[in-house]
C-alpha cells in the first residue's frame, strides 16, 4: 500500500471544506500528518510493550472501509490514539506541522490529526488481519511497508509514498538541518541522529 490508496479514504474535499482550505491543502496536510502518525506509530512498535498495545489498539479498529465525510470519523478516539502515539510530544510535534511552510497558516494539526488517526489505524488493523506472527513480523512489516521499507529498497525506488513524505519532513537526511523543526521531533521520536 502507498499513500495514494491511504488518501482515497479519507474525505479531503471534507477536510478542505472543515478548515477552509484548497484540495490540495488539504491533500498535502494529510500527507504530512499521516507520515507523522506512520512515524510515531513505528517508533512505537519498536518495544514489545508498544507492539503489543498497537496490536490491541488495531483490533478495535478492523473492518474500516474509509470516510466520506470528517464527521464519518470518531474524533474522540482519534484524540486518545494521537496522545497514545506522541505522549508528551503531542504540542510540540503538532506546533511543528503547524509551522510546516506547505500547509502554513491553513490546517491547525491539532485538529486534523485526530481526524487522520482512526483512518490510518483502520487501514493498518486491515492489512495486519491476514499477517501471522503475533507481535513485531506483521506489523512491523506493514508500518515498515508503509513507511517506505527497508527490504533492499533503493532511496529512489518507485511509488513515492510514505518514505519519500516522511523522508522530506525529515529533511532527506543529506546532512540539510533546514531549521530542525519536524525533523528534530520526529528524530527525537524515532530515535533518529541529531
């Protein structure tokens, strides 16, 4: 899965229209929000005890087919996995996105997140149903998947998707700390180099 077929479900002519946005506002908060998600989520995964609580979190979440309007989505869940995800980070990684230069000034993150997060987590909960392997293999493969995979995957392997978002927000790791900001936190989150 790429991000193309993550934004066919969710409504981003709804979330333009909520936030009072042009489409591809909207289209480009969502990437940068849910490669934000994807990232906490994977740092998550990265212990027994976060595998194991996203793995109990996506099973209340199966059988999701998409949203055709924002108010399709439970926000108050949205908010509970957003805070889960980022823990005490949540300001400071919603403040960033706020500050991103693409979306400047139109999308408050901290609303729009907890409208992306139970989307994302019923596309994942989706695909992890055929994975075997408890806990780590099939999630850890899914996020990684997601993320742009680390499975001989050259950096300029086709489809884009999440890797090359995650990969700008991050800065592209060419030694450019353009200002720090996102990549900071979600290095910080991911455990990245500073």
């Amino acid at each position: 899965m790429n991000l193309d077929e993550i934004l066919k479900q969710v409504p981003i002519d709804d979330i333009a229209e909520r936030f009072g946005v042009s489409p591809d506002v909207a289209r480009q908060a969502v990437q940068e929000g849910g490669a934000t998600l994807l990232g906490g989520l994977a740092k998550n995964a990265e212990t027994d005890e976060g595998s194991a609580a996203i793995e109990k979190a996506l099973n209340r979440h199966g059988g999701f087919s998409g949203a055709s309007k924002v108010d399709d989505v439970d926000q108050a869940d949205g908010e509970k996995i957003v805070k889960h995800v980022f823990g005490d980070r949540q300001g400071e990684v919603t403040e960033t996105l706020n500050k991103s230069e693409k979306t400047a000034g139109g999308i408050d993150f901290g609303k729009l997140l907890p409208i992306l997060a139970p989307i994302i987590m019923g596309i994942i909960a989706n695909m992890n149903k055929g994975k075997s392997g408890g806990a780590g293999g099939g999630l850890g493969d899914i996020l990684g998947g997601l993320l742009g995979g680390g499975q001989g995957s050259s950096s300029g392997s086709a489809g884009g998707g999440l890797g090359d978002i995650l990969g700008g927000l991050l800065g592209g790791g060419q030694g450019s700390s353009s200002g720090g900001g996102l990549g900071d936190i979600l290095g910080g989150l991911l455990g990245g180099r500073k």
